[in-house]
C-alpha cells in the first residue's frame, strides 16, 4: 500500500481501521489478520509506512474518512521483535 511493491501475503503487514488508545480514529496493526472489518496490508517498515502516509492511501483503502491517525501502527513498528515475522517450525 505504501511502496506499492508486490510481496507475499506473509511478507505483509495487515491494518484497519479502528479506535486507537486516545479514543480518536486511528490505523491498527492486526498482525494475526483476524480483525473484523476491511483490512490493508503493507511492508512491516517504517519506510513503507512514511510512504503511506504521506499519499494519504489509509483512508482510501480502508474507506474510512481523513483524520485517521497512524501512531499505533508507527508504535507497533518501532517496537524490536514485534512478533509479525514467521516462525520456522
């Protein structure tokens, strides 16, 4: 969504849109891709979420209105060992 770049289901990062901790509107992460509603995938980076949303693109694919805001899912990258790369059994 943010770089545009093609990748694999797995490569990606799922989000949606909901109501972050402050109450307001935001974009969240939903790495386990079981969240209701419509969802958006992008690369787990920061750079691909700069990317994002500087194009505005959240609110067009999640068919959400402006004002969401992407400090959640901005937390949840920045976070080390977040827990979205796959496991090898």
């Amino acid at each position: 969504m943010g770089c545009r770049e093609r990748a694999t289901k797995r490569e990606l990062l799922r989000v949606v849109a909901g109501t972050g901790p402050d109450g307001r509107p935001a974009v969240l992460p939903d790495p386990d891709g079981t969240a209701p509603g419509r969802g958006a995938h992008l690369h787990p980076t920061t750079a691909c979420l700069e990317l994002a949303v500087r194009r505005r693109a959240f609110s067009r694919a999640l068919r959400a209105g402006e004002g969401l805001s992407s400090a959640p899912l901005a937390q949840h990258l920045s976070q080390p060992g977040d827990g979205h790369q796959p496991t090898e059994a």
